[in-house]
C-alpha cells in the first residue's frame, strides 16, 4: 500500500541520520586548483583563504607580494593590465600545476580622478579597462581550453553594484568596465555551459577592507568626525546600506566559496548581488 507520507521514524534514528548526511565543508575542494587575481589583500585575500580551508590548492596572483605571509597560499607575481603578463601567468600555472579547476577574476581598480567626464583622458579610460575587464578576458581565454578539454570548471567574475549604480562623478570607467564585464560573463556562459564549465558574477556593494579602514580615518581626521560619522557619511553617498554596514571581506568569500563548489553544481550564468540591500531596485 503506497502512502503519500514517509513513515515516522523514532528520534534516535533521525539523530543519527541527519549526522551521517552532515558533509564536511572543510574537504569540498579537496583535489582542486584554483587561482585568485587580485588575492594578496582585501575580498581576495578573504577568498583565497576561504578556498584553501576548503582543501583547495590556492594560487594568488598581484604586482607586488603580499604584506602578510600564507605558507598555504602560493604567489605569482604578474601584471595583469597587459596582455603579456596574463599570457606569463597561464603558462606558469599551466606549466607548475597541470591544470586550473577554479578560477575567480577577482583584480579590480578604480583610481581614476574626481570631476566627472571631462576630467577623464584616454589614459583613464584605457588603464581602467583593461585592469577591470580585459585581464578576465584574457584569463579566461587562456584557460578556458584546458577547463573544456577536462569538461569541468568554474569561472567567477567578481564584478561590482556599479555596473548596474554608477558612481558617475567619480568612477565612471570602472562602472562603465563592470557592466561590461557582467554582460560578458553572461554571454560566455551560454557558450562554454554546455562543455562542462560553469560561468557566475558576484557583484559586491562596498566592502570594509583594510584600504577602506585607512581611507576612513583620513576622511575623520580631515573632517573632524569620529570613523562611524565618516562611514555613515560614505553609506549616504551610497544612496544609503539597509543592513546598515558595509559588507565584510570574509562575508564575500563566503558567496564565492559556495558558487566554486559542487553544491552549486546547477547554478550558472547568473549574477549574485551582495550589498546589503545598496541596489534600490529589483
């Protein structure tokens, strides 16, 4: 006889059940090599760190080496905003590690003036984009290859609410290079889906790091103001955070560290937003 409920079970079973099926976070990339742009300092740093707890071995790539040490993670110096530094880049992971499975295009960059568009030169433009939108271009066109010829992968773009909340007096080009890099992502994967690889944005609001703790105590002290004045006074600029704080580095490793593992298997080519409720719309 069929019956359109399960049987009720006593609660010692269901106790020990429910601690079987418990999985251990701590080994879900166990066997994986991943590589994090931009992972000496700040979300990359979080994420990189994040992937190497989850058993991942976890290359980090910057210009300059990383203040504090990670004996767990292994560093590649590379100049992503030209094309020969990402070309060196893929051929010394390539060549030392065999394979990519994990790769999170996390390098971004703003530091174009004040002022509006006039303001800006074709320097402005050129460097922001290529930093912000072509190094991921670049990457993924070196490695994608090996990700399809192996049928599996994942590729993450670390993009930004800008794309989509331009702070146009400021840093125009960098909106400008995220909303590229969004429509981008989505288009790659539609292409590459089908081969075995999975394609996600992450776009974060504004995230307390540490160049964002300095720059708030140079804004209070110029300003007069305690560093809680300073950071409300950044939050409305921002048109204002729900959640009522920034976003913490760790929090976006967390969304990251998820997206990469096989419990996210069904998810691509789609943009996950974390900002705190920044965007005002749907």
């Amino acid at each position: 006889m069929n019956c359109l409920y399960p049987p009720i079970l006593p609660y010692k079973f269901l106790t020990q059940q429910s601690k079987m099926e418990q999985f251990n976070f701590n080994n879900e990339l166990s066997g994986k090599i991943a590589l994090v742009t931009g992972g000496t300092k700040g979300a990359g740093r979080a994420i990189a760190e994040r992937l190497s707890q989850a058993g991942a071995t976890v290359i980090i790539t910057a210009r300059n080496p990383p203040e504090k040490e990670n004996g767990q993670l292994h560093f590649i110096a590379s100049d992503l905003s030209k094309a020969e530094g990402a070309q060196k880049l893929v051929s010394q992971v390539l060549s030392t590690y065999g394979r990519l499975d994990i790769l999170v295009n996390n390098l971004g960059s703003s530091v174009t003036p004040a002022g509006g568009f006039a303001a800006l030169s074709d320097q402005d433009w050129e460097s922001t984009l290529q930093a912000n939108l072509l190094a991921p271009v670049r990457l993924d066109r070196g490695f994608l290859p090996q990700m399809i010829n192996q049928t599996s992968g994942v590729i993450i773009h670390i993009a930004s609410i800008q794309g989509k909340l331009p702070l146009y007096q400021s840093t125009l080009p960098y909106a400008a290079a995220k909303a590229g890099l969004i429509n981008y992502s989505k288009s790659l994967s539609n292409e590459v889906t089908p081969k075995g690889v999975r394609v996600l944005t992450v776009s974060p609001g504004w995230i307390r790091t540490e160049n964002v703790k300095t720059w708030l105590e140079t804004i209070a002290s110029n300003s007069n103001i305690s560093l809680q004045e300073a950071e409300q006074s950044v939050m409305d600029a921002l048109g204002g955070i729900p959640f009522g704080r920034p976003a913490e580095p760790e929090e976006v490793a967390e969304l990251v560290g998820f997206l990469v593992s096989t419990r996210a298997g069904y998810l691509t080519g789609t943009q996950f937003v974390i900002d705190g409720g920044t965007v005002p719309t749907i």
